[in-house]
C-alpha cells in the first residue's frame, strides 16, 4: 500500500510532548487538544496543530474526520510472550508450576514453521486489535518461532522488537539446546532480522534458573559482537524462583547479579516484574540504565505479588508496561492499566490517568529506548497511533459525558474500557485495523 503525498487526520488528540523525571512532572509535559490536525507524510508526523489555526490554509476535503474519537499514541507493551496466546488463561498455578504444566508443552509446538506463522499472524492481530504497535515479545527456544513473528511483523511495517528464547537446563529436553546451539541460532537470527526496517533482535536468556553459567557467557559474547541489540528476560518474579536462583548462583551477591556479572545489564536491558528487589538490586538497576517491565495483569494472576510504582520512580528506573500475555490475561491496554491502578491502591499509591497513559507510550517507548522513533506527536516521529472511540457503552457514555475534563475521561476509558474502545490502529502512517471491519487492511 503506497503512502498518500500527504494524510490530514482531525479529531481530538493526546500526548506528552516530553520525559518526566518524577511522576509529578507528566502533566506539565501533556498535550491535549479538543479539535486537532495530525499531518503525516511517508510514515511520519509533520505537526500536530489546533484545527482553528490549521484549518484556514488546510483543503478540508482531503481531511479524514474523526470528530468523536480521542488519537493518542499507538500503546507500547514492554514485554509479552506471543507463544502463550494459546494458552491464556491456565487454572490453578503459580509461576514455577504453571510453566512446567503449561507453558513447556505449549512452547513446544513453535519447531512448526506453520503452526509458527499462524500463531504469529493471531498474535500481531491481538495486539493492532488492542492499540498495540510496538511491543518487546519473547519467542520459544525455535529459530522458526522468530523468523515467522518477524515476517508477519515485516509485512505490516510494524516496529518490533524480539528474540529466540536461550536456555539450556531445567527444562524439558526437546525446549533445551547447547550453549553453543543457542549461540549460533541466536547469531544467525541477529544477522538475518535485526535492524531490517522496523525490527530489532533482543537476546532473550529465559531466565536465570534456565540459563547456565556457560549459556550467560555466550549471551554477553553476542552483546559484545552486536552491542545495538536488546537484552529481554525475566527478574525477580516470584519468592520460590528466587530462592531457586540464589541455590543455582550460591556464587552470586544476588538475582540481578547473575545477569550483571555477564554483562547483561544496562540501556536496552529489559528486566520483567521485579516484585521482589533487595536495596542493591534497585541500585543496580539505576546505575546501569536497565530497564523495568511492569506486568500487572500476571503479577495479580500468577499471585507473584505488587510492583512498586513508587520506588521505581525515587530509585530513576525506566519502566514501561507489560501485558506478560499468557500469565498476562489481556492483550488490552486499557485495562492493563485499570489493573495498575488496582495494584498502586493496594500500596497507597495514586496511579492517575496521566502517569499511566505515559507509561504505555512515551514512557513505555523510553524503557525501550526508542523514545526518539515514538510515543508522542511531534514533528519527525514515526506515525503509530491508536483511534479510541471513549464511549461504547450505556456506562461508557454516562461516566464520559458527566466526566469534568479529560483527565476524568481517560481515568474511564482506563477503569471501564477495553477492547471494544478501539476504533482503529495505525502504523507508520497506514491504517492496518478498524473496528467496523474487524479486519487489517493492509
């Protein structure tokens, strides 16, 4: 589908034209216009105006009017593993046992390239379907998995980050491989994908109780050889999986400081959850510019325990949201980010509307380190944008209509929406889904 010379969006827009460093900065940083122009050429923003001020050198026949719908920035999901789509939703367990009854077997059927292509094509379509457009997925231990979640990603000229999963002990021996093994999938894999258009490769190690000592040597090999690349895995989720670690690294000062002592720490490292981070993990995290995937929806489902929203903020660490689908049980950030809330109230902390919205995109986009490709309006920026239709419901259109400002009406949409409420997604200045044909158009 070729770009138009030039595409003129009007409806209402919000955004955060800047990064905040504390949670009281957000709102000095937020854009919110009632009628506003959006201009795209080839992919990108070219300014995002008042349409009183646009309109009077604007042909408004070529305008695409969307007064009634609410444009803010496509949603960025931190972490997700695109294999568990099928198995959202597992009864019963926590972490350690849900990956042994569940995950595993699951995982297992990614060798498929076919049944990897069909999966990868649901996937993506859950996340457009949602107002995802950019997201950091883990695949399974199958070059295939990653090979067919990028050419799916390629077609849609979506920005995607994602990797092969590397382990090589304590688990089932058709998902493990050699350290050597992983190394050469894995470097194969960065040759092929990373930084092609939109793409990029994340070295994605399990998590440390899958990954020996040997394995950990060869990710921090890979880092050194392709130093642009992610680091994806997990941190500190679960109490049992703590103790786990600290019997399998007796060597170790801690959880972090297994990934650290190889390496692995730093800008465009993501670690997922941290729920239970001693003093010198947070430090850790803060000195090296990690970055941390707040995971609500599975943090409450898998009974992992609450993320410290607040101390995140005091220790300066880079945080995004995670859906962590399938621990995760929704694709949808809307109420990810009710779900957010939840767990800042269980704590006496305050997540407003404004400092949520900022995490699922321009805050997000900065965990990633990609905050000057996305997350916001301004001029230059690559044109992922989510269309959300605020009332679609009897209760949708009460509490918006009687909401005072639009503080109000986002705090809704975020408590009482969901999927329904997206209307459209556009990435790179395309529309690749809309509600009313419930199909990509691409």
């Amino acid at each position: 589908m070729p770009y138009a010379s030039e595409t003129l969006l009007r409806a209402s827009f919000f955004d955060f034209t800047a990064l905040a460093s504390q949670p009281d900065d957000i709102a000095a940083h937020a854009r919110y216009l009632e009628d506003g122009l959006l201009t795209l050429r080839e992919g990108k923003v070219v300014s995002l105006e008042n349409w009183e001020i646009a309109e009077g050198r604007t042909d408004t026949a070529r305008v695409i009017d969307l007064r009634g719908k609410l444009i803010v920035p496509g949603f960025v999901d931190t972490h997700t593993h695109y294999p568990q789509t099928e198995m959202i939703g597992a009864f019963g367990e926590q972490l350690l046992e849900w990956l042994n009854q569940y995950t595993f077997p699951v995982e297992g059927q990614y060798h498929c390239p076919d049944h990897a292509a069909q999966m990868s094509a649901f996937f993506l379509q859950q996340l457009l379907s949602n107002g995802t457009t950019t997201a950091l997925v883990f695949g399974t231990v199958h070059k295939q998995s990653v090979d067919a979640l990028f050419q799916a990603a390629q077609q849609l000229d979506m920005r995607l980050i994602a990797g092969k999963v590397m382990m090589d002990r304590n688990a089932p021996a058709y998902l493990t491989e050699t350290p050597e093994e992983s190394y050469q999938d894995t470097r194969e894999l960065i040759e092929r994908w990373h930084q092609r258009g939109r793409l990029s490769y994340a070295l994605t190690p399990r998590f440390a109780p899958t990954s020996s000592p040997e394995l950990l040597e060869k990710v921090r090999q890979l880092r050194s050889e392709f130093p642009d690349t992610w680091l994806h895995t997990h941190l500190s989720e679960n109490q049992q999986e703590i103790t786990w670690v600290k019997s399998l690294f007796p060597e170790r000062d801690c959880y972090l400081d297994v990934y650290h002592h190889h390496q692995l720490t730093g800008k465009r490292s993501v670690f997922a959850h941290c729920l239970h981070l001693e003093e010198n993990e947070w430090q850790c995290l803060h000195d090296t510019d990690s970055s941390i995937a707040f995971c609500p929806t599975s943090n409450l489902f898998l009974g992992s325990g609450l993320f410290n929203i607040k101390r995140c903020w005091q220790q300066g660490v880079r945080m995004g949201i995670g859906t962590d689908v399938g621990a995760g049980t929704t694709f949808n950030m809307l109420q990810t980010l009710g779900e957010a809330y939840k767990v800042g109230q269980l704590q006496q902390y305050k997540l407003s509307a404004c400092e949520a919205f900022y995490h699922a995109t321009l805050g997000g986009a900065h965990a990633l380190d990609i905050d000057d490709k996305i997350g916001n309006f301004n001029p230059g920026k690559e044109a992922d944008f989510v269309v959300i239709d605020p009332a679609v419901s009897p209760l949708q259109k009460l509490r918006s209509g009687n909401s005072k400002d639009i503080w109000e009406r986002l705090f809704v949409m975020m408590t009482l929406g969901d999927d329904r409420n997206i209307a459209q997604t556009w990435v790179s200045g395309k529309p690749v889904w809309q509600r009313e044909r419930e199909e990509a158009t691409v």
